[in-house]
C-alpha cells in the first residue's frame, strides 16, 4: 500500500473516530442529564409523600387524600416514563462506545500498518546506503593499489 493511501486512510479513521468520540460525549451528557430528572422526580416524590403523611395525620377529608393520591400517580407515571428514557438513553451510550471503540481499533491498524511500512524504508534505505558504502569503499581499494 502506497503511503499517500495509507496516510488518507489514517486521516479519514481519525476523522471517524474523532465523530464518534464526539457522539458518545453527547450520549454520556444526554444519559446524565436523563438521570439528573429521575433523581429529581424521586425526590419530589419522596418530599411530597412525606408532605401527604403530615397531612393524613393532620387530619385532612377525604377528597383532599384523594388529590394527593391522583396526584402521587401522576407522579409514579412520570417517574416510569423518566426512568425509560433513561433506560433508553444508557443503551446508547453503550452503542456510541462499541461504535468509538471500533473506530480506534482501526486508526490503531492503520497506524500500525504505517509504522511497519515506515520500518521495511528505513531498512531499505539503511540497505542501500550500506551496500553504496561498500562500493564506494571498494573503489577506494582499487585505486589505491592501482
């Protein structure tokens, strides 16, 4: 492989993988922010049980119980669904890392297969630079006994 195929070949993983870094960085951000509203909606759960609790003690009617009841469902329903799109959102970030770890494992290639292609020229290189040594050397033999 030439190395002007395998540099764009490095380029464009590089790229790719930059992308998916950047993907998975959304995700991570999405998946917290996600979770940061569960933990919100269980805590407003909590303080409002603890506020029907007084009230039940208080001795609040019937219909005043009920309200808060309704309402602790509608709560409970929020917190499901919350607790879907964080469900949700956790399943994407193990997506854009699989995706980002697969991105890196081939710009590593790449960048291997460059590094093996830059070592074969330099021994080449070293090879030829050794073997016009050795002529240049045996040159200067010659013409010193002639």
């Amino acid at each position: 492989m030439q190395s002007s195929t395998l540099t764009t070949l490095i380029e464009i993983a590089e790229k790719l993988t930059d992308e998916a870094a950047a993907r998975l960085g959304s995700a991570i951000r999405n998946y917290e922010d996600m979770e940061g509203k569960l933990n919100l909606l269980k805590k407003y759960r909590d303080d409002y049980s603890i506020k029907m609790q007084v009230e039940m003690k208080a001795g609040r009617d019937m219909q005043h119980i009920r309200n808060f009841q309704v309402f602790m469902g509608k709560i409970d329903d929020a917190i499901f669904g919350q607790q879907q799109l964080v469900a949700d959102a956790q399943k994407r970030v193990h997506a854009e890392k699989l995706n980002w770890q697969e991105q890196e494992k081939k710009r590593m290639s790449y960048s291997a297969l460059e590094q093996r292609a830059e070592k074969v020229l330099q021994k080449k290189e070293a090879k030829r630079d050794q073997q016009q040594s050795d002529e240049h050397g045996a040159r200067q033999a010659h013409y010193k006994q002639n």
